[in-house]
C-alpha cells in the first residue's frame, strides 16, 4: 500500500521533532510496518506519541514507557 504522505513526514522528520497520532491503527495495520515506522522516526532523533494509546507514549526518556513498548511489541515478533 502506497502512504506518500506518511513517507513525506518520515522523510522531512528532523532532530527533536515530535510525531503524534490519535492511535497506533491510524499509522499501522501491522506490527511490522508499526516497528519500522517507528523505528524510522527515532533514528531521525524525532519522539513518538500516541493520543489515545496512552502506555505508547515515547516523547520523553520514560524507562516505564521503553519497556511497555519493547514488551508489547516483542510479544507480537517472537
């Protein structure tokens, strides 16, 4: 499925920008798309945050919401 304009914002992301959704099924149907999004906006140095998900939130260096993430989304991979 194309998304220009989702690949537009991922490409013009920048350091300390931040990326917020109203809930993780608006930005991804699949987990593995959903990891490589977000992976994508934190390699750009750029945070994440989820409106209505709100144990998504990876906006600050919250250990708590690093680990619910990685616990979540780890579950989905294995």
């Amino acid at each position: 499925m194309e998304r220009p304009e989702l690949q537009r914002m991922l490409e013009e992301l920048e350091e300390g920008d931040m990326v917020i959704i109203h809930e993780i099924s608006r930005l991804s149907r699949s987990t593995k798309d959903l990891l490589a999004i977000v992976g994508t906006i934190q390699s750009k140095g750029a945070v994440f945050n989820s409106l209505t998900d709100k144990w998504l939130d990876l906006s600050d260096d919250s250990p708590i919401s690093k680990l619910l993430f990685t616990i979540f989304f780890r579950s989905f991979t294995v």
